[in-house]
C-alpha cells in the first residue's frame, strides 16, 4: 500500500460474508441515494446478524451523520475556512465586503450518536485506522478542537499498543508502510488546524504536535508544524527552539533548513539567514535549491 490514506467522512467500502451480501448491496444503494427509511430498516437486521462486524458499526456512523446533517448559505465579512465562497462588492468603489458560502452542518445528538458507534466498533477491533480517522474528521467538521486532538494522541498510543499493525476498509491489512502512512495522513489534520482562525485549534495543535514528538521524535513533520503555529501564535522564540530540534534530527532536510531561513530573515538575521539558504544548495532537489537561490538573492538586495 504505497499511497495515502485520505479520510472519507461518509462512504467506507464494505466486506461482508457471502450469506450476508444482501445487507452490504442494499446498504451501499441507500447510503448513496440518502434513504434514510430503507437503512432504518436494514441496519438493525445487520446488527442483529453480525452485531461484532466493524463495517455494521460505520454503516450506523454514516447514517447518523447523514441523518444529523444539514446544509445551507452563509454571509460573512472574512472568506470561509472551508469550501467554495463567492466575493461579493461594494457597488461603489468594488471593495469586497463580504463572502456568500456554503456551510453544512450537524446536529449534535445525532453526531453524538454516530461518534458512539464508532466507539462501539473499535471496541472490538481498535486497530481499525479508517475508524479512528473517520472520528477524527468530522470532530474536525465540529470544530472540536480539543476532543480532535485527544483523539489523535489516543490514535498515537494504540499505534504503540499493536505495532503499528492497522488495518482499513474490509480489515485489510495496510501492511510494513502502515506507520509512515498514519503519520502523512496526521498532515491533513494539522494542516486544518493551522488554517483554522480559532485559538482553540492552536492550542490543540500545540498539543498534538508535543504528543507526536514525544511518540516519534525521530519524525521531523510535528517539529515543523510546532514551529508553525508558534508563529502563528507570537510565541517566536519558541518556534525557533522546534525548527532547530528538528535540524537535530535530519540536519540536511530542505523544509527544515528553509524554515529556519525563513526565521532569522524575518527577524532581521541575515547572515545565518544566508547561512542556512546556502546549505539548501546541496538538497538533491531542485525545487529545494531554487527555492534558495531566490532567498538568498532577496537578501543581497536588501
């Protein structure tokens, strides 16, 4: 499995025993159409017949989410972190002032219900990653911030309690590249985190990003993304203590070298700003090298 797991908030592929593919046909057919009678009707016979299948658990997931969740326009003065947004103008001097977007959301008792099932599942199979991811996301969609980031540090610790040995969809096993795969698809979560405009979101991303260092503190993307939000927070100090942490760990890495560029130039450092530009020159990749050279000629003209 060479590719990245991207989470899926509604749809997981389903596997279920040849005496109970009835059940998986029709559940794919009335999940896509939104038939919310038909599922009422079939998922309790479902549980019935495999009360411990994990594909049960996230068909009941998908029909509470589908159940709880609503869509509808927004106006506000500042562009939406998520989706698409129309600008609209001031007809006199053809200023923006505002955004027109869409928003979709959930109710709280059915979301509730969906997380539980969830709950239900990796009770009985916690090394089901597309289970965890799937809480994950939509704690995103909620803008539980806190709730995210605990979850993913518990994600952290049952990687360390089965060895990294996940599985997916259908209990597909995801194989030896399992942990890198966990780890890049964790990116996805920082990087909504980091974009989000609350102050909640860095303070969870703070601490998701100390509790992956500690967990992997060979693996330099939690250093990069603490640095990052410490910026973001005024914490300037501080973010330069994390981007040289992770120069410890690969003192050659061209993220971590531009990151640190970046700091002293923005600070008004110039000679260990072109110190650490120059040392990019060496990265093998040329995207790396000219993204350098374009630093350091900023800097001489300075």
């Amino acid at each position: 499995m060479k590719k990245k797991i991207i989470p899926c908030l509604f749809i997981f592929a389903l596997s279920l025993l040849p005496l109970f593919a009835d059940f998986k046909s029709d559940y794919e057919l009335y999940i896509r159409s939104e038939n919310l009678e038909k599922l009422e009707s079939i998922l309790p016979q479902w549980e019935q017949a495999e009360p411990n299948n994990p594909e049960m658990f996230i068909a009941y997931f998908n029909y509470y989410l589908l159940k709880g969740r609503s869509s509808g326009l927004t106006i506000d003065t500042v562009p939406p972190e998520s989706g698409t947004s129309i600008a609209f103008s001031d007809p006199d001097t053809g200023e923006t002032v505002g955004y027109i977007g869409g928003q979709t959301s959930y109710d709280r008792a059915h979301t509730e219900t969906a997380l539980e099932y969830l709950n239900k599942g990796l009770a009985i199979a916690p090394e089901r990653l597309d289970m965890h991811f799937g809480q994950i996301t939509i704690l995103g969609e909620l803008k539980e911030y806190n709730r995210m980031a605990e979850k993913i540090i518990e994600v952290f610790g049952v990687a360390q309690k089965i060895n990294h040995k996940w599985l997916w969809s259908n209990n597909e096993p995801m194989g030896n590249d399992a942990e890198n795969i966990m780890l890049e698809s964790i990116n996805d979560y920082h990087a909504l985190l980091l974009t989000a405009k609350d102050t909640k979101a860095k303070e969870a991303e703070v601490k998701i990003c100390t509790a992956q260092i500690k967990a992997y503190p060979k693996n330099i993307y939690a250093y990069n993304f603490l640095g990052a939000v410490y910026m973001q927070t005024g914490e300037d100090k501080k973010a330069l203590e994390a981007f040289l942490a992770a120069e410890k760990v690969n003192p050659s890495d061209g993220i971590v070298l531009g990151n640190i560029g970046k700091w002293y130039a923005d600070h008004g450092d110039t000679q260990n700003a072109k110190k650490y530009y120059k040392r990019m020159l060496k990265d093998p990749d040329t995207r790396i090298q000219e993204f350098a050279r374009k630093r350091l000629d900023e800097l001489d003209k300075k």
